[in-house]
C-alpha cells in the first residue's frame, strides 16, 4: 500500500471513530508519522480527500452493482440491498453524517445512485407483474411508494440500527420481503421460497401479537 493509500485508509477508521468535522489533516499525519506537508502533498486539504474516498467507493459500488443488474429478480434486489449495507458500514461516517451526504463531492452522486436504485425497484417489481409473481398494482401510487420504500429501508438500515441500539436481529433484506410478500401471488411466493429455501421464508420475523391487551396498557 503506497502512501496516498495508506493516508484514505487511515483516515476513513478515523472519521468513522469520531466524525467527519472532528478529524484533522494534522492528526492523520501525525499518526503516520509523516509531516503535514507530505500529506498535502497527496490531498491539499480535507474536501480533496474526501473526494478521494468518496470517488474510490462509488468505484467499488459501481463494479459491483453491474454484477447484479443484469435482469430485475429476486436475487439482484437481495445483493442490492446488502451491497449498501456493506458499504454503510465501511464508510459509515459518510452515510450517517447528514453534512457529509450534502457536501458538495458527495451529493449528486448519492442522489443519482438513490435514482437509479429506485428505478431499479420499479423494474423488479414490473417484471415480477409480467412473470406473474406480483399481482397488479390495484392502488395507484402503491408499487411507485414501495420502490421508494425498499431504497430507504436498504439505504438507512445503519442509521436506524445506531438510534435503536440493536445491532443484530431482523435484516433489512427480511423486513423488505415482509412489505413485498403481500402483493405476491401463489406463484411469487412459491418462487421465492424456491429461491431462499423454506426455512428462510419461515424466519422473516415474529409472529404480531393480535391481542391489544397485551400491546396497549391503559
């Protein structure tokens, strides 16, 4: 690992540990043992390194998302959304800090990535009409609002585990088939019990508790 590379992989452990806005060029540098103006020398300040590291993930998510989005299907809907929540957590401060998502190397990349992944939704979901494992939409606006809800639960799966304090249980991966399950038809669900095996469509979640009385006390 060469210098340069050496200075983004130290520096994304660091502003992951404490923030963005807590980390200076100078602390990254002394850590390496290097002077500031060898680190400049790489990055002239904090904005051109975050655009490095942000440029090197969208690298590494665009490599792979083209693996994935070859047809819509059960399985590139399942990479898609762990393909996010890898990412979330290797870059976590970029994705948990609302100034960094809005900064300016890093914004219209994430909206245009939430564009395309939204779209992508919709397709999946139009393909699962045409084959007959998705019954047709009945309300409108339902299937537009569950592509969009599918991006959001994948995207801020991270945010949600941090302000809960549960960083295991129920994946974001179940609780989007838990929202698509009831617009399938016997067909679709076949299908995907076919594709995830009986005991993974068994295990989406606990079974709700009907009774209010055990839910609501007064």
């Amino acid at each position: 690992m060469n210098t340069r590379d050496k200075i983004i992989d130290l520096a994304v452990k660091h502003f992951n540990r404490k923030g963005y806005s807590a980390v200076s060029l100078f602390q990254i540098a002394n850590e390496m043992g290097i002077s500031r103006g060898n680190l400049t020398y790489h990055f002239k300040d904090k904005d051109a390194l975050l655009e490095s590291i942000a440029n090197e993930m969208w690298q590494k998510i665009d490599s792979e998302r083209v693996k994935s989005r070859q047809f819509p299907s059960f399985e590139n809907l399942r990479n898609e959304v762990q393909l996010l929540y890898k990412y979330q957590k290797k870059y976590a401060f970029i994705f948990l800090d609302t100034h960094v998502l809005n900064h300016t190397v890093i914004k219209k990349q994430f909206r245009q990535l939430a564009k395309r992944t939204i779209e992508d939704n919709k397709a999946t979901i139009a393909f699962s009409i045409k084959i007959g494992n998705m019954k047709p939409e009945t309300i409108p606006g339902t299937y537009a609002n569950m592509a969009f809800s599918v991006w959001m639960l994948a995207f801020y799966w991270l945010s949600q585990q941090i302000v809960r304090g549960e960083k295991s249980g129920q994946d974001a991966e179940k609780i989007i088939w838990s929202i698509l399950l009831p617009s399938f038809t016997e067909k679709g669900i076949q299908s995907l019990k076919d594709f995830f095996g009986e005991a993974y469509f068994d295990q989406l979640g606990a079974s709700f508790q009907e009774d209010i009385d055990e839910i609501i006390s007064f």
